[in-house]
C-alpha cells in the first residue's frame, strides 16, 4: 500500500512501496554491502525475492519475466561487479524488446567523484544497453524516477531502464509517496495510410507476410490470423515470434532466419509486396529477404521504422496493429486460387520433421529431438531454446500453435539465457510445462541457477544436447572455412552433477529413450536434467542440401 504524503520512511523503503504500486511481484537478484537497505525494505514487503546465485541469471530471469507478461522484470545487484555482471541480461532484454527495470547500488555520493573502492561509472556503464537510465541524488525524486523507468521499459519498443542508487541517499528520509499508473496506448491507424496499404496488397502479384515479435508483445495474433484467413496471404515468421500464426494454420509457411537460403526464402524471393507486421529489423536483417531492394513494403507497427536501404516503405502505418490489420482485411480483396509454392514449402517440412521421427539412429539426429520434443509437450507448454546448433534446428522445424509458447533470443542472441529464463516463465505459468532446451556450451554457463530453482521450489525441464563442441561456432566453421577450430571440450558426469543440486538426471542411451523420458520428466512435475547426445554431422548435410538449391525441390 503506498505511502500517504508527510510519512516519513528511509528511501530505501520508499522504492518498495513505489515497486509495489507497479504491481511488481518478483525481484530476482543478490544482496550486497550497498544495497542491503533495499533488500531490509523487501522483508516487510509483499514481493517475493528470488535470490540468486549469479547476477546474471537475476537479469535472464528478470528478462524472460517481462517478456512473458508485457510488464517489466526487475532485477537487483549490487555496486560494481555485481552491476557489471547483471549487464548481460539487461542487453538481452533491449534486443529483444522485453521491458526490464534494473536497479543497481551504489557506493555513497560522497566518494563518487573520486578514486574509490569499487567504484564504476554505472550510467556510462549502462546507457549504451538500455532504453533509459539514471541515478537517483534527490530522496525525493525516487516516485517519479520509478515511474518514469516503469513506463519508459513498458513503452513501445519496451527494453531496459537502470536505476542507480547510493547508498546515503538509499538510508536518507523523504516524505514522498508512489505517483498514479499511466501508460500510453497505441493510437488508432491513419484511414489514408490503411487504403494505400490497400491498394498495393490488391495490386500485389505475389504478396507475402512476415510477422515479427511486436505481434507477440503486442497480443494481437489472433488479428493477424484474421488477416490471413480471410486475405489468404501466406504468413511467415522471425525466430522470436513463432506461434504467432498456428504452425498447422494453412496460411502459416513456417519460421525465417536461417543462416543459408531455406525453404522459406524462396517463397520471399517469389514475394513482389511483403506486409510487415511487428517487425523489428534485429529480428532478422531486410536484406537476407530483399537483396536487391526491390520489394514493396507494407510496415505495419506501432512504431515507426528503423532506416534501412534494404528496407525503403511503400506505405508505413503505425499505430493499433490489430486495429490496422483488420481495417485492411475489411477493405482489402481477398485472393484465391493455389499457390503451389506455398504448400511445397509446407510440405517439405512437415516431412523433414515426420521422417525423423521414425530415426532410431544413435547419437540422436537433431530432426529426431525435435519430433519427440514436440509430441511430449502440450501446445500450451513453453520451451526456452539456447543460443547454440540447436536454436537452428528449433527456429526451423519445432511446430508452434501459441505465441510465447517458443522463446529464442535473436536480437543479442546471447548463450546461457534459458535455465533461468525457465525458472522465470515457470512462475509466471506455474500450470504449465517448460523446458529449457540448451547446449552443453550454454548449460555450464548457468547452471548454478539449478540451485536457486530447487530452494525455491521451481519445477521445470532442462534438455541438453550434448557434443562436446561450440556447434554453431564448428558449423560455421565449416562452412566458410572448411575446418574447426578451438571449439571442442569435455564435460563432467553431467548426470552426477545435476544430482549433487538433489535433481533427478537421466542420460539417454538409445534414440528410443528420449520420448518416454521426456514423459517421465514432465510427469513427475519436478526439477530434472536430461543428457541427450546429438549426431551434429547433420548440421553439414543440411547447408550443404540447401546451398546446392536453386529452388524448394
């Protein structure tokens, strides 16, 4: 409950009640000698502290959190390498557009402008990876400054804002109270912009639509399904916005941005007009689908669009997208006939995906993991998948039904964000299943936060695919340079070490074991480890089938 004016109370105290007002529900963080006011004021509070084993893990969870919810994770740390190492998580939520508010320590104002112990320059520390960010001086500023970092991550584009706090002005008295909540909203679509987009969707030969995370964030797939349906305009994704069209959806063509000439790309290279909607440009670069610059573009968004010589409008329209879509869907002509293409390209997928399924080859094929994947899981149930070989695999074969329900970081495309970006989606959906699906690169990297998830009770899945190797890194390797280097490692008994956390841990030692231990593991709704080995020479066949294309077949 906030403050009346003329309560006098530590600033420290004033913050939380500020954060309380924000309907924050979470922080995920670490105490330290700067910050242990703040982290006193939260033993009185209704938020539930999730203390950490790494900072880092604290910014993924805060991260993935704001991704989920539309409203904005909050992560604590400490002065100076605990801020530092919270950093990463805090580009990744830019990137990515997921609102997240850090708030960091600082040693008092009194030592700032000299050499001191552990003292970093935070703002300059901090500003090229976030939205907005400042340090709180005056006590009684704190309300407008935690409104101001709120509303500035939860805007479009939502990212990440900092708040630095000293620690004399955490312990110093205000009598100030939270502000009122207000947020902008998207304004309704300029009726001249909607009948140009019109215009050029009836004049289109071969229009197509690529769908990126601002439909997500946005929640407006169900809009975008309308578009489809009744225009009958093939949809295609980025990564971070799979299941915004159902994948079994007969407009829906399937998931863009792999790194070599998929499927997919040729039914852009057949595209004369591509419809964008809620697409960010570091989703996946214009000029991977417009090389030549020469396609008609259709921006659809609430914001305006980044400049780009591949990515020159023919109409921008920002605003409501749900509200513009369906405008456009109202007045536009609908299509008909076959677009053979389109079904090849479906097709050819489905198949790539059904025929693995029956492999029983060991090593597991990645096509293999993927199909058992999908069938141990409800559409509803979330999967987080790492940056890594894998993310490929996923991005391109893994059927989504649901938006949200497929979380990949593509805008930083940073490793080590899913075991605790896992244990934030599991609060957020505690009736759901979540899976973390990581590489042995990536899992290493966080897997201290196993231990943060059995102390606070948080079930969930983590799926390794183990080779040994950086694989992404090795497949490009090969590619362009025809050999690997410095990419290959060991691991420990990676099944001993989950159990030491008190984790059941299972390793695979047939391609038939992965589906019922997937089941097993879900069913048992408790924290498991599964070691699943993976034949990554699939990784070459792949590009090199795909780079001897000139067309789908």
């Amino acid at each position: 409950m906030a403050a009346g004016p003329g309560v006098d109370m530590k600033v420290a105290e004033l913050i939380v009640k500020c954060l309380e007002n924000e309907g924050v529900e979470f922080i995920f963080g670490l105490p330290g000698e700067e910050n242990i006011d703040i982290t006193d004021a939260l033993l009185s509070s209704k938020i539930r502290f999730i203390l950490v084993r790494h900072e880092q893990g604290a910014s993924f969870m805060a991260d993935i959190y704001g991704r989920l919810t539309g409203k904005a994770g909050v992560c604590l740390a400490t002065l100076g390498p605990g801020a530092i190492n919270l950093t990463l998580g805090t580009a990744d939520a830019q990137l990515d557009s997921a609102p997240l508010v850090a708030l960091v320590a600082q040693g008092s104002l009194d030592r700032l402008f000299k050499e001191s112990h552990q003292y970093v320059d935070l703002l300059h520390l901090f500003r090229p990876i976030i939205k907005w960010g400042d340090m709180l001086v005056l006590p009684d500023t704190a309300p407008e400054m935690v409104r101001k970092a709120f509303k500035q991550a939860q805007s479009e584009r939502p990212g990440a804002t900092v708040i630095v706090v000293p620690l004399d002005v955490a312990r110093a008295e205000s009598q100030g109270s939270p502000l009122p909540l207000a947020q902008p909203q998207p304004q309704n679509p300029a009726p001249a912009q909607v009948a140009r987009a019109v215009k050029v969707i009836n004049e289109a030969r071969n229009p197509i639509v690529l769908a990126g995370y601002g439909v997500c964030r946005s929640r407006v797939s169900e809009a975008l399904v309308r578009f489809a349906d009744r225009l009958k305009v093939p949809v295609a994704t980025t990564f971070m916005a799979k299941g915004v069209i159902p994948d079994n959806h007969p407009m829906a063509l399937g998931t863009i941005g792999f790194m070599q000439h998929d499927y997919l790309n040729f039914g852009f290279d057949q595209a004369d007009v591509v419809v964008t909607v809620g697409y960010d440009l570091v989703e996946y670069p214009p000029e991977s689908w417009n090389p030549h610059g020469d396609k008609k573009i259709v921006h659809i968004h609430r914001g305006v669009a980044e400049v780009d010589k591949a990515y020159i409008l023919g109409v921008g329209i920002q605003g409501n997208i749900a509200e513009t879509l369906d405008a456009i869907a109202t007045a536009a002509t609908p299509r008909h006939g076959q677009q053979p293409l389109n079904t090849l390209i479906r097709n050819l997928l489905k198949e790539e995906l059904e025929t693995a399924a029956q492999d029983q080859s060991f090593p597991l094929k990645p096509q293999k993991i993927v199909a058992d994947l999908r069938r141990a899981l409800k559409e509803t149930d979330i999967v987080l998948c790492d940056t890594g070989a894998l993310k490929m695999w996923m991005a391109r074969l893994f059927p989504c039904y649901q938006p949200d329900t497929c979380l990949i970081s593509n805008g930083l495309a940073t490793m080590g964000f899913s075991l605790p970006g896992a244990l934030a989606a599991k609060l957020v959906y505690p009736d759901r299943q979540v899976v973390a699906v990581m590489g042995d690169g990536s899992f290493l990297m966080n897997s201290q936060e196993l231990e943060t998830a059995v102390r606070e009770g948080i079930p969930f899945v983590v799926l390794i695919w183990r080779d040994d190797h950086y694989g992404l890194i090795k497949w490009k390797q090969e590619i362009e340079l025809g050999r690997p280097a410095f990419v290959k490692f060991t691991n420990p008994d990676l099944v001993k070490y989950v159990e030491s956390f008190g984790i059941r841990g299972y390793r695979l030692e047939a391609a038939g074991d992965l589906l019922p231990t997937l089941q097993e593991a879900l069913a048992a709704n408790r924290l498991a480890v599964i070691e699943c080995p993976v034949d990554y020479s699939e990784n070459k066949k792949l590009t090199d089938k795909l780079g001897h294309l000139t067309r789908p077949l």
